[in-house]
C-alpha cells in the first residue's frame, strides 16, 4: 500500500487518543506513522504513557520523546493502535507480517480498545490468504513444525509451512523465537484453528487475533473507512 495511505489510516486513529491516556503502541510501517503523529502532538505538551510492542517501536518512541511504561508498572491501557496483515468483516485479524505478534497480541488484550489502522486492501473476505505467522519455542523446533503441519492438513491448508529467514539465518524474535510461516490460503474457522495451534506445547502464540479488534481505519483513495 502507498505510505500515503498508510499515514491518512494513522491520521484518522489520532482521534481515538486524548491527553491523560495510556496508549499501547503497534509495529510496523502504518503503526510508525501513528508514533510519529503522537510524537508531534506529545512535543506540543500532549500527555501520554505509553507501552510499545517491538524494541523497534520502542526505539523510535523514545527518539521522540514518547513517555513509555511497562506492563509491570501499568497493567491496563486505555487504547492500542496497530497496524494489521488481514481484517475481514467480523473484525478478526492476522498480525505478526513484522514479528511482533507476541507482544502485540499481550499489548492488544491489556487494553480497553485496539484500534487497527490499514489500506483497504488488507480488508479480506476469508483470513488466510496472508501465511499465518506461528511464533514457536526455538527448542524442540522439528517436532512443533510436524505438529503445525498436521494441524494444516486437517484444515486443509493450500500452501506450506516455512521457517521465517533473516539474512540467511532464521528470523528471531524480540522474545527471542522462531517464526513459521503457515500458508493457509483460506481459514475457514479461525477459533478452531487457534485452540489447535495452542495445544501445540512449542507454539508460543500465533497471528489470529480474534475478539481483540473493536475499530478499524481503512483508508483508500476516496478516503478512511471505519469498521466497528
Ligand atoms: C507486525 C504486524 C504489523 O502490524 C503488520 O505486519 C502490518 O504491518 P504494516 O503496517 O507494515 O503493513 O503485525 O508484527
């Protein structure tokens, strides 16, 4: 999507924070156009703690100016706004296209709201298309990837199961794991399928994000959509 796009979805969700909040901060190209937008409001005596989902949310937060907390000290949010891979109609998600799902999902489920801000093409009928990120224990690695890939073929998964690369090595995540990428192709029931993924023991946490999403910002060319 243009980052034009990206940064008219950031623009809109700036409506959805007020001074005095505490805002969990998303990861990713759309999601760093939010922290910059509340960056420039935070200069002009906005006030605000906030709680990041990556170090690379962090770092830029703190280049900032950013107050930010953790969720040691604070244990609710008012707000989180982040950026997503899929949305379809009923406000389900999936997220981790940038590795950060882990801490994202946490940040999302300690807030009152997650906002989610997006182009409009990554609103989707059916989840599934975008390969489902699976954050996984780097311990006993090939036994969970045989356990995930059953779990796809009895949802009848169209595509693969890779290993996540980073400059010729497995990507590692802020929390220090693995990332498997799963091409579903359709998810047809995505409950389903998370309790499944769950039960895996090396699974840590995967990209479906279902009943954490309460409003979107789509933004096309004839403007922002809300959803929810
Ligand atoms: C990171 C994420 C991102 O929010 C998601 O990948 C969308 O990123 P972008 O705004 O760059 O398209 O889930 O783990």
């Amino acid at each position: 999507m243009s980052d034009e796009l990206k940064k008219q979805a950031a623009l809109a969700a700036m409506s959805e924070v007020k001074s005095g909040m505490r805002i969990g901060l998303g990861t990713g190209s759309t999601a760093k156009h939010f922290v910059d937008y509340l960056g420039a409001e935070v200069a002009k005596g906005f006030e605000c703690l906030c709680v990041p989902t990556s170090i690379a949310t962090m770092k830029q937060a703190q280049s900032l100016n950013i107050p930010l907390t953790t969720l040691d000290e604070i244990d609710r949010l008012d707000v989180t706004v982040d950026g997503a891979d899929e949305i379809d109609d009923r406000m389900q998600l999936i997220k981790g296209g940038g590795g950060a799902l882990l801490r994202e999902k946490i940040v999302a489920a300690a807030s009152d709201k997650m906002v989610v801000i997006a182009d409009t093409s990554k609103l989707v009928e059916v989840l599934g298309k975008f390969a489902l990120p699976i954050e996984v224990n780097k311990f006993g690695l090939g036994a969970t990837q045989n356990a995930v890939s059953a779990i796809m073929q009895d949802f009848k998964a169209e595509g693969g199961l890779v290993l996540r690369q980073q400059n010729d090595a497995p990507f590692v995540t802020d929390g220090g794991h693995f990332i498997l990428d799963a091409s579903f192709g359709r998810i047809s029931d995505a409950k389903a399928l998370s309790d499944e993924l769950l039960n895996v023991p090396g699974v840590v946490q995967h990209g479906l994000f279902l009943g954490l999403c309460a409003k979107a910002y789509l933004a096309d060319a004839n403007g922002v959509k809300e959803l929810g």
